[in-house]
C-alpha cells in the first residue's frame, strides 16, 4: 500500500470504479440469461 506520501489520484479511482462497475453489470446480464435459459 502507498504511505501518506502519496495523493490519492481520484481520478483514477472513479475510472477503475466505473470500470468495475460496467464489468460487474455485463456479468449480471450473463448471470440473468445463463440463470434464465
């Protein structure tokens, strides 16, 4: 893990977290078909 000494780079962070998000929502809709097929 980064000490105090280095910022948080929001930016990234809200990119890797939307990203994980789109991710996690395209695995859901596979879920929803798999699970309904």
């Amino acid at each position: 893990m980064v000490g105090p000494k280095f910022p948080i780079d929001w930016n990234r962070v809200l990119d890797v977290l939307f990203a994980l998000l789109s991710v996690a929502r395209e695995l859901i809709e596979i879920l929803k078909l798999w699970l309904g097929a």
